[in-house]
C-alpha cells in the first residue's frame, strides 16, 4: 500500500459516498488540531455548524471543549479533534452502526497518521464504538484502559454538559486527569 497521507486521507473523505450520510452533507468534516498531537479527542459526528463549516466542534458544544480544555492549559496546539462519523447524521441522531463501521477506517488511517498516546472519547456513542460496545459513561469515565499502545480514557460529550450542569465538575476532573497523564508521558 501507498505511505499514508493527510493529502490521501482527504481526498478518500470529500469523495467518499461509503454510507448513506453523504446525501445531505455540505462538507466533509475530517478533524481540527495538531496532526502530531499526543492527545486525540473523539466526538460523535458533525452537528449543524460543523457539517456548515467542514470543522468539528465549532458549535456550542465545540465552544464549551474549547474552555475546558484552556481550563487544564490544553490548546489546539496539543490535541487534535476527530469524530466517529465525518458527515453529518441528520438532525443529529445517534450514527447507526453501518455508518460508523463504513467511516472507522478513516478513523483508524487518521489514528496512525497522528500516533496519539492518549486518546480521549467524547461521550457514550465514542465509548462504545471505541472502548467497549457496553461502555457505561457515568459509571466509566474518568477511568483508563490500555489497548495496543494507546492509552484510553472517556469523558462526557461536551452537549452533555450543556444538558446537564451536574455533570461539569467531573468532567473537569476528567479533563486535570488527562493534563496530568500527559505531563508524566512528556516526563514533566
Ligand atoms: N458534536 C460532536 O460529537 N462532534 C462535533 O464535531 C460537534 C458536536
Ligand atoms: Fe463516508 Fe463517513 Fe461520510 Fe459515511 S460518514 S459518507 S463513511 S465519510
């Protein structure tokens, strides 16, 4: 096979029509973030603004990672930012498994092209397709697994948060967690 790229992974993307997602979207939205980043974050798929913008997490839910990742002194500049799905499921419902199978090889070329150490699931649907497909998110997160080099861990969906004010403070936790496992990594 051909050495990956980024230049390959898009171009796979923007024409890909694997599942029935590509009939309504706008754009492709393939990940934001440092393509070398030690930390990958995973959402669920693009909402409104996202499938508008070819961006992830550009919405409010997007807005509210960006402050809890500034929270724990995390930029752009240290976590890329990818989803399950990378068009838009319609009306934001849950992906269905076909279309998250069709769109996970994109995921695991992106996995391989970033080497992560850690990587981060946003929320139950990332859980389960990621870690576990009986992932339970309130009873799980803030915990880690290891598997094939990578270190897991999930938190809840920053839409979440927005629901649920409750579920803030151990998401935040869940956040100084993560910053300190990457600190011991770096050797800091
Ligand atoms: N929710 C997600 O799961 N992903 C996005 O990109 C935006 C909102
Ligand atoms: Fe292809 Fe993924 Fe879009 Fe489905 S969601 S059409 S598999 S890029």
């Amino acid at each position: 096979m051909a050495e990956k790229s980024w230049e390959t992974l898009e171009g796979a993307c923007r024409s890909c029509k694997k599942c029935r997602l590509w009939e309504l979207r706008t754009n492709v939205v393939i990940g934001k973030g440092n393509p070398k980043a030690d930390i990958l974050f995973i959402g669920e798929g693009p909402g409104q603004q996202e499938d508008l913008q070819g961006k992830p997490f550009v919405g409010a839910a997007g807005q509210l990672l960006d402050k809890m990742l500034a929270s724990v002194e995390l930029s752009l500049d240290d976590v890329y930012i990818a989803n399950i799905v990378k068009c838009r499921p319609p009306g934001n419902r849950d992906p269905y498994d076909d279309e998250k199978e069709a769109c996970l090889n994109f995921l695991r070329y992106q996995l391989k092209l970033i080497e992560p150490k850690i990587i981060v699931c946003l929320g139950r649907v990332a859980a389960c397709t990621i870690i576990d497909p009986e992932f339970r998110i309130t009873r799980q997160r803030g915990q880690w697994f290891s598997v094939k080099g990578y270190e897991f861990i999930a938190t809840y969906h920053p839409s979440a948060l927005l629901r649920d004010e409750e579920k803030k403070r151990p998401a935040w936790e869940d956040m100084k967690a993560i910053r300190k496992r990457w600190d011991e990594l770096k050797g800091i």
